[in-house]
C-alpha cells in the first residue's frame, strides 16, 4: 500500500515574516555573543563599530543597515548612503573603520540598542552574511550646584539662590537645615528643547541674626547633587564681668580728663605769652613818646 507523499509546505513570501525572520536572528545573536556597551555623555561623540570589513568593490554589492531598536538610522545601498532625518547632518558612516557609524552631538534621545545588518546576494536574492549590536547609553549628570548671594532685601534678611544646569531628567530642588526642608521664596525649572537638558534654580530668605547652614539638594532620577551654604552672625566683642567693664569706663574717662587738661594747660600758657608779648610792645611805644632830658652847665651870676 503506498502512502501520499506528503506535500512540503512553501514559506510564504511576505515582509512581515522576513522582518520576524531576521528578529529572530538578532535575539539569537544577542544572546549568544552579548552585547557591546558604549557609555558617552550628552554632546560627545560616538562610535558604534559594526565589527565587519568589506573591500571596495564589495561595497556596490552588498547592503548595509544601520538601525536603533524598531527605526532606521543610516542604510547604505549599491554603493549610496541614505542618513534618516532624525540623524541627518550628524550622523555619517566610517568604511575605513569596520562599517561603523559615527553620532556627532549625541542627545538623549539617542539612547537604545543599535544594531548592524549586512546582506550579501546569494542565488538571486540578499541574506544576512553579519549581524551586531551595540548599546549605546548616553548620560546627562547635573554638576554640583552653585550658590550665589543676591545680597540684603530687607533688614536682617539675606537672600541666596542655588542653581545648576545640564541635567536630565527633570529635577527636583529642595533647602534643608537640621535635615528639615525649608520653604523656598521661588524655584524654576526650564528645559532646552534641542538638548532635552534640564536646568533649575531656587532662592531662599534667612535671617542674618542666627547661624545657619542650608544644604540646596538637587534630585533626579535615582541620583543627587548637593552643596552647602553656611552663615555665621556678626557678634561684637562685649564683656560679662562688671569690675572688668569699671575699670575701662574709669580709664576711658581719665584719658578724657587728662587730655582735656593738657590742652588747657596750652591754651591758658599760649594766651599768657601772648599777653606778656603785647604788654612789652606798649611799654616799648610810651617810652618812645618820652623826649629826652639833656644836663648842661649852669651859669650863676653874681
């Protein structure tokens, strides 16, 4: 008895099942051989290697992508490179370098899994000949906060302000004192929207009568910044022992007197010279005024 060949059933031909095709090869890849992890900061520049060489003439035959998660990013056929917009003007691929490409200006929007695809024709149509992946993870840490003094509003208040900038994701301000928040007169949050990056500032009022020392804590995220601000009070030199503080109020009052003697022991000599000085020139012109007496011999007649 002869049994029916059983018929072998044709994959079907659609792009849906060979974009689930290669997925399925990307997984395996990536658990079999990991997973290159490239750490960069926002606004540097990155260099995510595709791992693969090829010559010159290969390069108008084969078909290389360039793709981060489920978009493109660059997609180099016979021989032409077409960037997507998101990566135009930013974004190039190196040959030289094992098909790599560059990100110049990195944003955070650039975080994700970029992968490299190469497809070779074989039989009349393309097959995967490579395949790689590359992490990327872009950072954008807060520097320590700065705080400024904006001076005195008001009597016996001061006010400061703490600020930084470059940061994502979007922050959190907060003054303590005693690991106590304070109230903040005013606090901005802005964000630049080219960069995403995030930036913040708060001021505070204080008394200027007490001690103090704030702390300007910055959250974002799981991650924190701080800085500190103290304030000492201005305290005058006093004394508490009322013998000490006779003794220099009778010092000082006898300074006082002892000067005020001396000058007027000056003033009264410098007006008694001055009398005697006068007196001896009046002397002087009635004496002139006096004619003199000359003595001759008499003559007596007998």
């Amino acid at each position: 008895m002869h049994h029916p060949a059983k018929q072998r059933i044709p994959l079907l031909e659609h792009p849906y099942l060979k974009l689930f095709q290669l997925l399925m090869l990307a997984s395996l890849f990536y658990f079999c051989s990991g997973i290159i992890q490239v750490n960069k900061t926002v606004k540097e520049v990155a260099v995510l290697s595709c791992n693969y060489n090829i010559s010159t003439e290969e390069l108008t035959e084969v078909r290389i992508y360039w793709q981060k998660d489920d978009e493109m990013v660059v997609a180099i056929m016979s021989g032409k490179e077409q960037v997507w917009p998101k990566y135009k003007n930013r974004t190039f691929t190196d040959f030289t370098k094992n098909l790599s490409i560059v990100i110049l200006a990195l944003r955070l929007s650039d975080n994700g899994k970029y992968t490299c695809i190469v497809q070779k024709p074989e039989k009349g149509s393309y097959k995967v000949q490579h395949m790689t992946s590359v992490m990327l993870l872009v950072r954008a840490d807060f520097p320590v906060p700065t705080i400024t003094d904006l001076g005195t509003p008001s009597r016996n208040i001061r006010r400061i302000m703490c600020s930084t900038s470059g940061g994502f994701p979007k922050p959190q301000l907060c003054w303590l004192e005693h690991e106590e928040e304070l109230k903040a007169i005013s606090t901005t949050v802005s964000q630049d929207p080219e960069t995403e990056l995030y930036t913040i500032s708060s001021e505070l009022d204080f008394n200027i009568t007490n001690n103090h020392s704030f702390v300007c804590l910055v959250k974002y995220g799981d991650l924190t910044v701080s800085q500190i601000f103290s304030w000492q009070k201005f305290e005058p030199p006093h004394t508490d022992n009322p013998v000490q503080l006779r003794v220099i109020l009778i010092s000082v009052v006898s300074g006082i007197a002892v000067i005020t003697a001396v000058i007027g022991s000056c003033l009264i000599y410098r007006c008694a010279a001055r009398w005697r000085w006068k007196k001896r020139n009046e002397e002087g012109v009635d004496m002139e005024k006096i004619s003199p007496i000359y003595i001759g011999s008499a003559q007596t007649s007998v």
